[in-house]
C-alpha cells in the first residue's frame, strides 16, 4: 500500500466516522484543537482504523504521541510498514 | 481613581455578603431541607434540597451584586417540550455553575474534578449528586447522568471542560451527547454573554456589567436521531457560537 494511498483511506475514515469536510483534512492539522476529537472520539477513531487496514492498533502506545492527520498517516505507515498482524 | 474606588467597595461588600450569606444561607437551607426531609421521601427530598441550592444560587448571582451586576435570562425556547434535558452552555467564567441558578427545572451539573475540592460548596455539591466527569469511566458517567435524567432530573454541562481563556468557544468533549444519543432526551443550548470578567479567568476580581443568559431551542431526538457523536455536538456548539455572535452584536439574528 503506498504512502498516497494510506493517507487516502485515512481521510476516509475521517469522513466517513465524523463527517468531517474533506477541506480540514490537511497533515498539520490537530486532530483535538482543529478537528475536536475528544477521547472518546479517538476510541471510535481507532476501531474504524482498525476496520479500514485491517491492523490492531488498540494497545499500541504510540498512539497516546499522535496530536496531528499527519502523525496518523506516519502511524499507519509504520504499521503497514512492520507488517502488523489482521484483526479481522 | 472613582472607578477603581468603586471597584474596591463592589468587591468589598461582595465578597463580605458572599461569605456571610454562606455561612448564614446554607446551614439553615441545609438544616430546612434536612427537617423536611424526614416527613417525605428520598426523591422529595433530593428536589427540595437542589431546590435550595438553586435559590442559594439566585441570592449570590442576582442579588448580591446588584447594581452592580445585572443578570438578564431570557428563554427563546418555543417548542414546549417536555423535560428533562440536557443542558449544554459555553464557559467562560467561575460564575457560570452559580448562573445556572436561573433555569427554573431541578437540575444537576457536570463539573470538573477541583469544584468538588472546594470548602462546604464542594461537599453539597456532591451531596446533591453533582457530576465529576473526570472521576469516572464514561460507562460510570452514563449510568448515573441516564439514572438522574430518567428520575426527572436535568443535567447541566459546560462541553469545553474548562474555561475559556480568551472567550473564544472551545472544542466540546462528548460525553454527555453520547449520553444523548444512548437515551433520546432532548438537548438545550445555552448562551452566557458578559461574565468574562465576573470574575475573569485567574482572578476573584469582579467587574460591573450585565449578564445575559439565553436559552435556545431544545433539539429533540428526532432531530439528532442517527447523528454521530462528533456531529451532535458539533451541531450543537455551532448553535451556541452563533447565538453568542448575535449576543454580542457581530452578526444580525
């Protein structure tokens, strides 16, 4: 899966579980002080994640480090990078 | 110079019938509800003091600042619907939970972990049920905020979690519209205009000016009824923000 392709399907995910405009879906943007995910919301965010690139990430610790769309698209990479195991 | 004299009395007199009221209002407000309560039953009882807590409430944000500070509620609700709800309001100042005073339902807040921590207010506070959000795990905070809610009681929240430094409205944390969600009573927005500095973020002091409170339409279930969590309570923060844009006159209603 490329780099284009990742990021792709993540602004997907972004639409899709939070009707968020395609527009604000830009890299630096944060995620709670931009977008206004909240806790909860990254919960949801975490099970579409899951869903869409069929990875487990709920236990991950790096995603307590994630503040921008950017960082997330990073995120998936490495997963997909280290070749994370299927959830699904 | 009259100003800042001015200032020192308002705050003087104030705060001495802050404390006065206080220590004089709430044992025998306590003390009224705590008779009564022996005569009628737990939930008779548990209105009647939140009751009490909100005419407590009146006494300190109507009339013990007055002239100073004038308070001005107004309900634009016009679809009569029936209670309970949830109310949601933006935040800017400590006075708010002591604004909310004005809303003539019996109602329980949602407050942060420090308002509990607070000398005898804290203690009745939780003795009333008030809500520590950040004490529990959400499905703890649903249960109860859905047992009050079902029990006829309304919950207050302010959604920023805390107050807002520059009075600009900030992102909404969404527990209570996942609550929402989870039990189909209707939501009310709330607007608070004019107490940025009464008093102002890390200050007691306060200023003269003229609150005002409006109370926007209840959106009931059927209007949110499929709507993500993120969604309700971005709809409904875009209500207060425009609302509070009319309030203080930088867009026509």
């Amino acid at each position: 899966m490329t780099e284009q392709e990742i990021i792709k399907l993540t602004n997907q995910v972004f639409e899709e579980s939070f009707e968020i405009e395609k527009e604000k879906l830009k890299p630096e943007m944060n995620i709670f002080q931009d977008l206004g995910l909240d806790s909860l919301d990254i919960v949801d965010l975490v099970v579409a994640l899951q869903n869409k690139f069929g990875v487990k990430i709920r236990n991950d610790d790096r995603i307590k480090n994630i503040r921008t769309l950017g960082d997330i698209y990073k995120f998936v990479l490495s997963l997909k990078a280290e070749g994370a195991s299927p959830s699904l | 110079m009259k100003e800042t004299l001015k200032l020192i009395c308002f705050n003087f007199i104030f705060y001495v019938l802050f404390i006065f009221f206080s220590l004089i209002g709430i044992p025998v407000l306590s003390a009224i509800v705590a008779f009564q309560s022996i005569f009628i039953s737990h939930r008779n009882g548990m209105k009647k003091f939140r009751r009490a807590i909100s005419w407590y409430g009146l006494v300190i944000i109507k009339a013990l600042p007055y002239p100073f500070v004038k308070v001005i509620y107004e309900d634009l609700d016009k679809t009569k619907t029936a209670g309970p709800f949830i109310f949601t309001s933006n935040h800017r100042s400590a006075s708010d939970p002591f604004l909310m005073a004005c809303l003539p339902y019996e109602c329980v807040q949602v407050v942060n972990i420090w308002p509990f921590k607070l000398p005898i207010l804290g203690f009745m506070a939780k003795l009333a049920g008030y809500l520590s959000v950040r004490e529990m795990p959400f499905e703890e905070f649903s249960k109860k905020a859905t047992g009050l809610l079902n029990e006829g009681v309304s919950i207050i929240v302010f959604p920023e979690g805390t107050r807002s430094a520059d009075g600009s409205l900030g992102q909404f944390h969404g527990s209570i519209f996942r609550v929402a969600l989870e039990t189909g009573y209707p939501v009310i927005p709330l607007c608070i205009t004019g107490n940025d500095k009464i008093p102002a973020r890390g200050t007691l002091l306060l200023r003269p000016g003229t609150i005002k409170i409006h109370k926007l339409s209840a959106i009931i279930c059927d209007e949110y009824k499929g709507f993500t969590p993120y969604k309700l309570k971005n709809m409904v923060r875009q209500l207060i923000a425009d609302e509070i844009e009319v309030m203080e006159g930088k867009r026509n209603a």
